[in-house]
C-alpha cells in the first residue's frame, strides 16, 4: 500500500461537538454491541482450540517423545529397535508427503480444467449443472470412497499399473514389483485426487469467474484467441487463487484418514515404488490403525506422529498464505 | 412384583427363545435386574455383545459389562473377587485354580470352554475352489519360503490340481488382531520349526501385503489373482480355502469339525467336577485344527443371591442354543457340540447364593 493518496487526515472532532459524536458511538447500541461480542467470541474461539489442541499433542506427545529408543522398541507395536524417535516417525511423515503431492500433482490440472470449462467455455445452463455435480463430489462421505477404491478401483488399476510398471520400470516412482491386488499408494493417490478435486475446482472457479471483464475483452479486442484470452487474462488472475485452493485440497490430503486405512497395504519405509505393496503407511492412517490396541506409551507415540502431522499441515498452510501474499500484488485481484 | 413379573412375561411374549435360557439357566425365570460386571480375553469382545444384547433384550433391567482387559487380567480379577466372571484364552494353571478355589469358597470354581473361534486359510485362485496342505506348507507360504502356487510342496498335496506358476501373494491383517495371534499360535504350536515367531497380534514379517480387518483382507484377497490370507472362518465369501492336514488327512473347515476339537481333546484330569479344561489336541483326525479356544470362568457359590442369579442366567443364556448362535452370527464363532454344551449347562446350573 501506498501513503501518497492516502485520505485527507480525519480532522480531530470539535470539542463543542460531543452531542454527534456519542452519537457515532451509540449506533453501536443493543443487538448490535451483543452481536459484536459474539464475533469476536467466535473468532477467539478459534484461537483457543488451536491452542488447546497444539497443547494436547505437545503435552501428551512429550513422553514419547524423550522416552528411549529401547523404552519404546517395548511399548510400541511395529517400532523398530534400536531406532530414535526421528527416525520412527521419518518413513510416516515421508509415505504422508508422497501420497498427498501425488494427489495434488493428478488433481491440480485435472480441477484447472474443469474450473476453466465452468467459468469459461460451457453454456450456462451446463455449467450450472456441473458446478452442482461437482460439489456434489465433496459431499462423498471419505469412508465411501474407501469402498469404491477397495471394491472398483483397485481391481481395474491393478493391470494399469502392472503395464506402467512392466514398460516404464525404469522411472523410479514406477519401480519395484507390482502388486496384484493394487493396494498401493498409486491407488491411494488417485483417491485422495478424487477427493479434493470438488475442493480445488470449486475455489479455482470462483476466482476464474472474477478476472475483470474489460481485461478479458481487451485480450480479445487484441485479436487473442480464446486459449490466449486465457493464458494472458484468466491464469495470471487467478494464480494465487489456484495456489490457494491447491493448499487447501492438501490439506484435506494429508489429513484423510479412512480412504488410506481402507485402501493401502501399509509397510514403513522410505520408498518411491508407488506400485509396490508394504511400502508406505500416512500418518493418520497409521494412527487410526494401531489406537484400538495402543494403550501407555503407545498412546504417546502416536500422539507425537499426530504432533508431527499437525506440524506438517501448519508448515503447508504457512506456506500457501506466503506464497498467495507474494502473488497478490500482480495478480490484479486488488 | 406383579409388575416385575407382567413385565417379565411380555419380554417373554416378545422373543420366544426367552424359554431356551430360562430351562438352561435360571429356575425363576424373569425376574432378574441388576448389574453384572466382568471382563477378560479381548477375543470374545465381539461374541459377549451379541451375548449381552441376547441377554439384556430378555432382562430388560439387567446390564451386563465386559471388560475386554485381556485373558491375564481376566483370570487376575477373577481370582482376587473383582470379576464375578471373566473369559480367558487359557485355562486356570494349577496355582491358579488353587487360588480361585481359595477365593470362591466351598463350591469351588466352574469353568468351560465358551467361544470356540475357528480361522480359516482361504486363497483366490481362479478354478480351484480346495487344496491340500499341511502345516509345515501353510508356515512356509505365509513366511515367504514358498513363493509360486506350483511350489512342489503345494503339488505334492494337490495332485489333480491344475495349478498356475503365479507368485503367490500373502494378505495378512494390518491391524493388531487376535485373528493373527490364534493363527499363528496354531502354526507355532504344530510346526515350531518354521514358524519361530513368537505369536501376538502384529504380523511378524515383513514386506507382505495387508488390509485392515477380516473384510479387508477378503476383500483384498478376492482383488488379486493368486492370493492367499486367514481370516475368520465365517467370512471368507467365495475365496477357496484349504484343506489343513491333520495326521495322514486333509480337513475342510465347518463348524462342527471345529467344535469336535474339543470333543476330542482330552480333559486336563484331576480338577474338580466343575472345571472343564482342556489340553488342546491339533492333530486328531477328522477335526479342523485351527481354532482359538476359549474359557468363561465363575464360581459356585456367590455371596450375594442377586449376584448369583445374574451368573447364573447370563453363562446359560451363553450355553443356550440361541446364545451360540447368536455369537456364530456376529462373531462368526462355531457353536459348542450340544452335548458338551448341555454338560456345561449342568455346571452353570449348580450355582447357588450363600
């Protein structure tokens, strides 16, 4: 922001006006004062369960945390020995990472494009009708698209996969062996794209729906067509926008928990073989899996790969508000 | 007490397999309230709250709490008086059973197989519905020594078998299961040379598939050509399943084979009258071996007339015909022979208050 064209200065009330300026303040009377007193409530609230559950994780997590790596070898199902805490959570935090950027990678484009057809290329009426179904897809309970990645896609990815994997092996992300029954984290992937694609097409949409007219008219009384009417108007508008609904469908991805319980085969390890089984596990998936049985030191551990996710997501979402704070300037959105 | 008893009588009115407990169970028949609380072994969780839903739509005013704490802390709190009842994976040792005796007074203690839960090795194989195999094969696969279905260990077993050269896929449980413990106390118990892990409720080796729960790894299974997994017997949809070699024979998993494993197991001798315990036999012919057994363990006598009432009702309506089998339906248990169940019963039935 710049001081020059500030407004002129308030001039400082008279004092032999007081009468009107009680009476600024009095509009504020009644409802009004009590309303303004449950917003403010309502957004300390928020404040306050951050807080709280911040405090939670880091005061439950703290004995696991400086417990001994031979203390938790014991108490800990599945925790290797001889390793540190660091080195525990460290596959988790990886496997969690892996399957929430390769959502993002699959759905990303896939949302753009849909946004884009939405705000600029379907009739009106048939976009109305997409946008519907679209939101329709993020009302999906996740624990139904856990069903339909176990029941539908994983037997119909399995032979896409072998193929990828018998023709393509030399890609990293494609190595390693196949798994028949394709509970792997491509398939997980591909879910968890599913899931925040109404996310990220619903934001990406509302900031393509806002570029300016007479900047899109100009492209075009330029002589663009509408591909570059797009490129040169739409996109760079609604970049941050993007960004931002990118973060937010990450969010969701790193979060999810019943799709990947239900779906993935889980093994800990660091590993970029996406279509081999045993070899990822997320950090919520891995919490909801081993909780029932867990109990004392256990129960911390867990907590902690919790602290650990909450901290990742925190990370994210610092992140994407930078990178939307950087952006703003030149998108044309102020 | 005449509301007592019309209530009584319409919960009688509403489910008539009510006369099935009261005849094995409880003389007075209706009139039972209060609050009966004990726990044990987490493997019965899920048979006792079809066990307390039975019992409890038949005595409206009667809870019963389980607590799942485990079989050890099961027995510990049966035998310091805080458990009225409790289940267990393992029978009382002989220390044990002294100390109950000790705290259960001059009736002594009763106890029975209750639960009898059968797991069942089922694979996905396309054409083939059965195959043989023995114990030392079944370890071998799911430690990843035998690799293809056309494995000569596997061929020997099935000779008329068309079997395919696919790699075999092992499906185990991702979560901490007792399905997983009981499947590998039975190969540790049969073949302790192959399978030298010590059983619990993680799957020991690595790098092998999994799903979470019985469906999962059903689902699992029926997803991927050339599958194999255990999962409860009850469960396993239209996966082909394997004829588990017992002495010279090979045997199918049904309920009663799996029951007749106690039948034929001998019982540990030298208790008193009450005390059905059983040493566990893997290899009589003609039974399905891979089973998890487990006990229900009350006292003859109680202190407390109602307490004593409450037991008494409850471990029949267990005993009774409709409480096996609606812990086969939810638990996908194998119900008692009814023999040994009615013999059971008599104990029950001997609990006195004094």
């Amino acid at each position: 922001m710049t001081t020059t064209d500030s407004p002129p200065a308030v001039p400082a009330p008279a004092p032999a006006r007081p009468r009107r300026r009680r009476s600024t303040g009095d509009t504020e009377r009644g409802f009004s004062r009590t309303f303004r007193w449950i917003t403010t409530g309502a957004g300390a609230l928020i404040l306050a369960t951050l807080a709280a559950v911040a405090l939670f994780l880091v005061a439950r997590a703290f004995p696991a945390v400086t417990a001994s790596p031979t203390e938790l070898a014991d108490a800990v199902p599945r925790y290797p020995d001889d390793t540190s805490f660091i080195a525990y959570v460290g596959p988790l935090v990886f496997g969690t990472l892996l399957a929430a950027v390769l959502a993002l990678l699959l759905a990303t484009p896939v949302a753009m494009g849909i946004a884009l057809f939405i705000s600029h290329y379907a009739p009106r009426r048939l976009a109305q009708v997409l946008g519907y179904l679209v939101d329709l897809l993020a009302a999906i309970p996740s624990v139904v698209y856990g069903l339909w990645g176990i029941a539908v896609l994983a037997p119909a990815a399995a032979p896409v996969w072998g193929w990828l994997n018998d023709y393509l092996g030399w890609f990293p992300l494609f190595a390693g062996e196949a798994s028949p029954t394709a509970r792997t984290l491509a398939t997980v992937a591909v879910v968890l794209a599913v899931m925040i694609l109404p996310i990220i097409t619903a934001v990406s949409r509302e900031v393509f729906l806002q570029t300016p007219r007479l900047h899109e008219e100009a492209a075009l009384a330029l002589g663009a067509t509408r591909w570059e009417m797009v490129r040169t108007a739409v996109l760079p508008f609604g970049r941050s926008g993007v960004i931002s609904a990118a973060m937010l469908g990450l969010g969701r991805a790193l979060g999810e928990t019943m799709a990947v319980l239900m779906i993935l085969s889980p093994g800990f390890l660091y590993s970029f073989k996406v279509f081999q089984a045993a070899q990822h596990q997320t950090i919520a998936a891995y919490i909801a899996l081993d909780f029932p049985e867990a109990s004392g030191l256990a129960v911390n551990a867990l907590i902690a790969t919790g602290l650990a996710l909450f901290v990742i997501t925190l990370a994210v979402n610092m992140a994407a508000r930078a990178v939307v704070a950087r952006r703003k300037d030149f998108s044309g959105a102020n | 007490m005449v509301g007592a008893l019309a209530l009584s009588l319409a919960a009688c009115g509403q489910n008539p397999g009510a006369d099935a407990a009261a005849d094995g169970a409880s003389a007075s028949a209706g009139d039972l309230s209060g609050e009966l609380s004990g726990g044990g072994a987490s493997s019965q969780e899920s048979a006792m709250e079809a066990w307390r839903a039975g019992f409890q739509g038949q005595y409206p005013d009667v809870t019963v709490n389980y607590d799942p704490v485990g079989s050890g802390g099961g027995r510990e709190n049966f035998i310091s008086g805080a458990f009225p009842f409790a289940g267990s994976d393992a029978a009382l040792d002989d220390d044990e059973l002294a100390d109950a005796e000790a705290q259960c007074g001059e009736g002594g203690v009763i106890e029975y197989p209750a639960y009898i839960s059968p797991v069942a090795v089922a694979f996905n194989l396309e054409g083939i519905d059965s195959l043989n195999m023995t114990p030392e094969t079944i370890a071998g696969i799911f430690k990843g020594d035998i690799t293809t279905w056309d494995d000569a260990a596997i061929a020997d077993d099935n000779p008329d078998a068309d079997l395919p050269s696919t790699d075999i896929t092992v499906v185990h449980r991702s979560d901490d299961s007792g399905t997983t413990e009981n499947f590998q106390e039975y190969l540790s118990t049969v073949v302790p040379d192959v399978w030298t892990y010590e059983p619990e409720g993680i799957w020991p080796v690595d790098g092998q598939e999994s799903a979470q729960g019985t469906s999962g790894v059903v689902s699992a299974a029926q997803a991927g050509e050339g599958t194999i997994t255990y999962a409860d017997a009850s469960q396993i949809a239209d996966l082909g399943t394997v004829a588990v070699g017992v002495g010279e024979e090979f045997v199918e998993y049904s309920p009663e084979a799996a029951a007749a494993v106690i039948e034929g197991s001998p019982r540990v001798e030298g208790t008193s009258e009450h005390v059905f315990a059983y040493d566990l036999a893997r290899d009589i012919e003609g039974t399905y071996p891979i089973v998890l057994v487990s006990y229900h363990l009350a006292c003859a006598t109680y202190e407390d007339a109602e307490q004593a009432e409450l037991v008494k009702g409850f471990l029949g309506y267990v005993l009774s015909e409709e409480g096996q089998k609606a812990a086969a339906d939810s638990a996908g248990s194998a119900p008692l022979p009814t023999a040994l169940a009615e013999e059971f019963a008599g104990a029950v039935d001997a609990i006195t208050a004094g």
